[in-house]
C-alpha cells in the first residue's frame, strides 16, 4: 500500500476510473456467463494487487452487485498483497462498503493479520459456503493464493509491473518512457545476440530476461489455481510498434520538455 495510512487510496483516483471502465466490463462479462443458468456452488474470485481497498472494492461493489442482482449464487472474493500492504485501510474499506453489498471479512482476529496462503484459504471458504465473504491473503502473486484448482475469475489491474526480485541497477524509469530506457532499448536491438557493453542496455537486457522468467512462473501458478473454465485478467503496460503513444511515454515526454526548458530539474523528473 505505498507509505501506507491510505495514502494509495486518496492518491489513485486515475487508477480507479481506468479499472472500471476497462478491466470492469471483461471481469462483468465473464461474470454474466458463469451466472447463466445460476452456479450450483458458490463462486471464488481473486483480486491479486489490492493494495488498500479504494480501488479494488470499486470493482467489488460491482461484482457483487451484479450476483444479487441475476442469481442467489454466494460469493467469496479473495484480496491479495504483500505482507507488508497497509491492511488496516483496506479492512476499513470493507467495513465502510453501502448496504446491501457490505461483506464479511474473514477471519475475525486483528485488523491488520491477513491470511497466509492456500491452506488457511480453504480453511476459512469452509466455515460458511453459502454466505458471501472476503478474504485477506498477505502473500506474493509469484507464490500460489489460492487453493488448486479452485477459481474461477482472477482478475489484476496495476501490479503486473512488479517482478519478483530485481535484476540489478536500473537507472531507467520502470515504463518504457523515459529517454534512457528509449536509448536502452535501442541499444540492446543494435547489439542483438552479441554482447552489450552499455551499461543501460545491459540492465535491459537483464531486466527483460527476469520480466519473462517471471511472467511464465505467474501463468503456472495461476493455472494451478483455475478450475477447468477459469479465466485469469491482467492488465498490463505495454508498447505498440516500438513505443507507447497512450500510456506513460506522454508523461515523461513533457517532464523531459520541462527539464529541458528550465521548468523542472532531472532529479525532481526521475523521481
């Protein structure tokens, strides 16, 4: 959760709206066919990225909307994060969730002990299938959440940036708009198989190799955890024809513009 004491939360409004009008409707329209004709079991879906609940809860409010509203089917919604994420907030936006739509959160014990991991899921699913519910796991997404075999919607809508570990000095910003990364890049398709003596197109080239490792561990664990018919939504920056026109490439153009006409210092711009 960033610093923490809901500072995401009150900082992430541009986040929030982008979920819910792009990842929202694929997550409602997968939704509507596993409500059509009503579930004989209750449904369990992950969010994986939570954060401190603003955001996640947004698309929540919107799920379990939509159950109420086709199919008496329950519900138990699994929010993931770091052990280190600020739980607090994000059991005070379920507690603050409107009528009829606010759920339980399991298991009852202190407002900031989150569950661990697969085991303790499917301990707590157990308790009251019939009954909606949310469930606190404070774990890594390069680790399994839930238990085998047991989701059916998993959804992720900004945290896919985040790899498992680093891969060494990187001077580059995290997206790919800034003008080193750019230079990086170039680099690293001139040099092509051979060796890389740039120093940022080096940290490129490592940094893609530990981005893919990563991203192929994460569809493994993630099909482990679907059922047969699962599905698995992730949202994810990326580049079209060498560059990124819609996303963060814009921004870092104008920090740079800025810099360079004496608006702003680089310093102030990296960061």
């Amino acid at each position: 959760g960033m610093s923490g004491n809901g500072e995401y939360n009150r900082a992430s409004l541009s986040q929030r709206l982008w979920l819910l009008n792009n990842l929202g409707p694929i997550v409602l329209a997968d939704l509507d066919l596993r409500l059509s004709p009503s579930p004989p079991r209750p449904l369990l879906f992950a969010d994986l990225g939570c954060s401190e609940g603003a955001n996640a809860a947004a698309l929540l409010h919107a799920v379990l909307a939509r159950i109420s509203a086709a199919s008496p089917a329950a519900a138990h919604i699994v929010w993931e994060d770091l052990p280190t994420n600020d739980w607090a907030s994000a059991r005070a936006v379920l507690a603050a969730m409107p009528a009829p739509h606010a759920s339980q959160v399991l298991p009852a014990g202190p407002a900031t002990s989150p569950l661990h991991g697969p085991d303790e899921v499917a301990v707590e699913l157990k308790r009251d299938p019939a009954a909606s519910s949310v469930l606190l796991v404070g774990r890594s997404f390069y680790e399994l959440v839930l238990p085998r075999g047991a989701a059916d919607l998993v959804w992720s809508s900004m945290c896919m940036h985040w790899l498992s570990r680093s891969a060494g000095p990187l001077r580059c910003a995290i997206y790919g708009g800034d003008a080193r990364f750019r230079e990086a890049v170039a680099a690293a398709a001139a040099a092509g198989a051979g060796a890389v003596h740039d120093g940022d197109a080096a940290a490129f080239v490592a940094w893609r190799a530990r981005a893919a490792e990563d991203w192929a561990a994460l569809l493994r664990l993630r099909a482990t955890e679907l059922r047969v018919g699962g599905l698995f939504v992730a949202c994810i920056a990326a580049w079209k024809n060498g560059h990124n026109p819609e996303g963060m490439e814009p921004f870092y153009l104008a920090l740079e513009a800025m810099v360079a006409a004496g608006g702003g210092n680089e310093h102030a711009a990296e960061e």
